[in-house]
C-alpha cells in the first residue's frame, strides 16, 4: 500500500470514536481475538495503518502492565489522532463496556435476593475456575520462556496461597529480580527509565486507610491498573487480597459474580472493576472504578510507550517485564485454588469445573457460551439439590 493511499484511508477523531464504540459494544472473545480484528478491520478493511504499525503497537503494548486489547485501541488512537484522538477513541471502546457492566451491576443489586440467581451462579462459579485456568494454560505457553520464570511463577502461586500476601509486592519483586539476572546486574547496565517508572508507578501508590470509599475505590484500581501484567485475569489476585480479604467490600461469591461478569461481558477482563465498583458504592463507586483500572493504561501508552518504542530491546525492560509476567502466571493461578474452595464444594460443581475445563481444551468453545450452558445446568440442579454448603461458605 502506498503512503498516498494510506493517507486518504486517514481517520478523522470522531472515525475513530465510532469503531471503537462498536468494537466495544460487540467486542467478544478476549485479548487476542480482539487484536486480530482489529487488525482486520483497520489494516485490511480500512486501511487506516500499515501492518507494520500494527505490530509495533501490538509489541509495545505487550511490554506494558494493563489490559492489552485497550491500550492497542489507544497507541492505534494516537497514531492516527494524536493525544485528543488517544483519549476519545479509548473511552469509546470502554464506555460501551461500562454501561453495559453498571446495568448489570444495578440487575444483581436489585434482584440479589432472587433464588434463582444462587442457583445459577452455584453452576457458573466452577466453570468461572475452569476459564481463568485455561486462559492462564494460554498465557503460559505464550510468555513463560525459561526455568527462572517457572521459579518466580512457583513462588509467587505458594505465597499467593499459603499466605495471601499483598500481590503488587510479589510483582515489584519479581521485576527487580528479573532486572537483576536478565539485565543490569550480569551485563553492568543501569536500570532504565522505563523500568525504574514502573517499579515506582506500583510501590509508590499511597495507602488508602483514611480515604473516603470513593478515594478508596479509586486509589485501589489505579494501583490495580498500573501493575496487570500479562492479563487482564491478573486482576483477580488483586481483587480478592484488597475487596474481600483486607475490606471485606465483597464476600467471596459475590467476588466470583463479578469475575464472571467481567469474563462474558465485551471487552477486557479487568471491567469487573466496574461491577465490583457498583456493588460497592453504586453508580459513582462504578465510575470512580473505571476510571482508576483504566487511567494507568492511558498514561502507559502516551507517556511511557514513547521511551519503551526506543528502549523496548534493552535487556533491563525486557527483564523487568519477564519477571512481573512470571508473577502473573503464579498469582493466578493461586487466585484460581483459592476461589475453587468457595466455588467448588460437591461433586456436581467439580464435575462442572472438570468438564468445562475439557471442553475449553478440546472444542474452544467461546465464554459466553460456556456460561450460558452451566448456568442452565445449576437452574435445574440447584432445586433439586439443594446444596446448604453454597450459603455457608
């Protein structure tokens, strides 16, 4: 494609801000489903970017903590509208997911005493487990390259579960110590700048004991936002060491609904700060939520994406985000034991779990879809059951 007719094929703002309300409001199937549309859509169809732009912000991305498809929505946003065009065509791909998590949010705060609720989540909470351990199988195999990494994971999923220890700490950690045996330390290179604002950006956020929930909410997703390495799903571990273990805002199944939501729902994973928002403190506790998970990303990508574009191959970046990825890979999968005790208590909802995860592995069948299915399965089973352990845990 020539330079000339890539150029009348340039978006205006307001092109931007319509795809990417559609592409937020249809917006199915993860990560990597929705980076490959857009690739087809914006280089193939529109002719908006070449491919080599495409790629670029796809590596680029990669390398930053936050949701992957989002902040590939905002670089290609500024590519082609500058610093308004970033912030406009990134809200328009969020605003459609929040609208459609706060209505349900609104759904389950009005009707949460309604059986029928129970009795669907009592099928969907295993296969909720079975989906983050096949997305974090994925992941896995994606980005776990060498046997430190295996290290790091291992350590981080003992801690994660014996300890249930502060998850920013054990990510911080694991990027020095990826800084220190793939970077500075063995080849005498100074940490760079890059690094070192990531490693501050997560241990510098403020404690949030005197804050009003509002500031809570806000202060606790932006240090969420900021160190998300890897996935989306990382905000899981977040989520149930500050929400139910430290606040106590959320009890453990009503954690689960939320981690459902944000997995069937368009868009990233990390929208179930939207719903925990309104659960929390309603409307506004929503808002405030959005805005603190998603601000990071934005910032990443305007700020930070400029330097890690010339600084991305320097053994110190590189080795930060192998060891915080490493951390991801761990925390999940401690999160995922830790929700299967409160998800999983008969045998029929082990048979869930086991079964969703087979058919994840052998079918590929899409989130939605699964949901739908073992939600139907605990309407039927739950009356005749009747599982008392479902209330107590």
């Amino acid at each position: 494609m020539s330079p000339s007719n890539r150029e009348r094929h340039t978006p205006r703002i307001r092109d931007l801000v319509w795809y990417y309300l559609r592409l937020g409001t249809i917006g199915f199937g993860g990560p990597v489903a929705l980076c490959a549309q857009m690739e087809r859509e914006l280089v193939e169809d529109r002719q908006w970017l070449s491919k080599e732009e495409m790629r670029d912000g796809i590596a680029v991305c990669q390398s930053l903590p936050g949701p992957l498809a989002i902040q590939v929505g905002i670089f290609i946003s500024y590519l082609r509208g500058g610093f308004w065009g970033a912030w406009a065509g990134g809200w328009a791909f969020i605003i459609p997911n929040f609208l459609i998590v706060s209505m349900l949010g609104a759904l389950y705060v009005h009707f949460s005493g309604l059986p029928i609720l129970t009795a669907i989540f009592y099928g969907v909470s295993p296969a909720v487990i079975a989906l983050i351990l096949h997305s974090c199988y994925r992941l896995a195999k994606l980005g776990m390259d060498d046997w430190l990494q295996w290290i790091i994971a291992a350590i981080c999923f003992a801690i994660t579960v014996a300890l249930k220890a502060e998850v920013a700490a054990l990510f911080v950690g694991s990027g020095i110590i990826g800084i220190v045996y793939y970077g500075s330390m063995f080849r005498r290179r100074s940490p760079s700048p890059t690094v070192a604002a990531a490693v501050s950006a997560g241990a510098g956020i403020s404690k949030i004991a005197g804050l009003p929930i509002l500031g809570k909410l806000l202060v606790f997703f932006l240090k969420a936002g900021s160190l998300t390495f890897g996935s989306g799903l990382v905000i899981v571990p977040f989520l149930e060491k500050g929400l139910v273990q430290n606040t106590g805002w959320l009890n453990e199944r009503e954690f689960l609904v939320a981690v459902a939501i944000g997995m069937i729902s368009p868009g990233p994973v990390v929208i179930t700060a939207t719903f925990v928002g309104y659960l929390v403190a309603g409307f506004w506790g929503a808002a405030i939520s959005t805005i603190g998970i998603f601000l990071p990303s934005f910032l990443f990508v305007l700020i930070v994406a400029p330097i890690l574009i010339r600084h991305r191959t320097q053994p110190d970046v590189q080795g930060f985000v192998k060891g915080a990825y490493a951390a991801a890979i761990g925390t999940i999968l401690g999160a995922a034991v830790l929700l299967g005790k409160i998800a999983i208590g008969d045998w029929l909802t082990a048979l869930i779990a086991a079964t969703s995860l087979i058919v994840l592995f052998r079918w590929k069948v899409s989130n939605p879809m699964l949901v739908a299915a073992t939600a139907i399965v605990g309407i039927i089973a739950f009356p005749i059951l009747r599982p008392a352990w479902v209330f107590v845990k």
